[in-house]
C-alpha cells in the first residue's frame, strides 16, 4: 500500500537535576491550574510519510498517503495542523523541481485542501508549505485514526535531471492537538 504510516508523540524533557526540578514544578503548576479551569492541555503529534514525485508527460504528478496514528484523534477536543514540511535529500539539491503543490484531505464525502506552495525557493531543501485549512481536522480522519492524504502538482519544465524512480520527498506534519 502506497504510504502505510505510523508514529508516536514525541516529547521532549530537559536534563539536569536543577532543570528537571524546575519542569516538575512548572509540570505540577500547569495541571493545578487546569483543574481550576485557567488552561487547556495542548499537545504535539508529529507524522512522518513521503511520497515520489515522477512528472507525467503533461508535467503533472500525483502521489497518495495513507497516515494510521496509534490513537484515536477524537479523544482530542480539537486537531489542527501546526506545520507541513518537505524536504528533498540528493540527488536533489533543493525542492525547485516542483512549481506547485497542493495536498488535499480526501474523505468519503469529499475533497479537502489542507496545504499548498508555489514558487519554490532555490537552494532549499526544506520548505514548509502554505496552509490552506486552518480549522480541525478531526473529522478528515473517518474511523478516529486514518486519513488519506492526495499530493498533486506540477513540475518544473526546465528542470530535466529527473532520475529513473523520480524523485523522493519526505514529509513532516506537526498535529497540534487539545
């Protein structure tokens, strides 16, 4: 299956003695406060899928993923994303191979456009796409836990170094959840 995914959260604690006390007491203070209604517990959930861009002979591409989180996304009162990041490692040297893309939420009842770019910058492998759909995405993930996403676009006509097996992006997508 093209784009079979799973992650996990990832959490990050700093070291030291002295710093882990300071998180226990900042950790200890957030959740009294929440007890007492004065903030809400937001997480981060970061995916990581690819897909292959080889342009047709019109230049267009397309490429579909199919991200499985471990937990169900409804458990949340609210998913919305935070970033979505490509990036190219060699044998390209940036993301200009592309014009445009868009990456679209698609459901049983419909087609969602989540993120999009045009106008690559020259010179970078990493670029965070423009997003299109800044509402919860929640319901974009039909059974709590999956969602397919359609990558689409066109390439570049003056770029013409396209390996056989075109080429790979990496994608990473920051799921802000609360």
């Amino acid at each position: 299956m093209n784009g079979f995914i799973e992650s996990g959260a990832e959490q990050r604690v700093g070291g030291g003695e002295r710093r882990g006390a300071r998180w226990a007491l900042l950790v200890g203070a957030a959740m009294a406060m929440g007890t007492f209604g004065c903030s809400s517990v937001v997480s981060e959930y970061d995916v990581d899928a690819e897909f292959t861009v080889t342009p047709k002979v019109d230049g267009s591409f397309f490429w579909w993923n199919e991200v499985t989180l471990e937990s169900d996304v409804n458990s949340y009162g609210a998913a919305r994303l935070g970033f979505v990041r490509i990036s190219v490692a060699p044998p390209a040297e940036d993301v200009t191979f592309v014009d445009e893309i868009l990456g679209e939420a698609v459901t049983s009842t419909g087609r969602t456009p989540l993120v999009s770019k045009s106008e690559m910058p020259p010179k970078e492998s990493d670029v965070i796409l423009d997003v299109l759909h800044d509402g919860d995405i929640r319901p974009f993930f039909e059974d709590g836990k999956k969602v397919r996403v359609e990558w689409s676009g066109r390439t570049n006509p003056n770029f013409l170094a396209w390996p056989t097996d075109g080429i790979d992006v990496a994608v990473k997508v920051r799921l802000v959840l609360d």
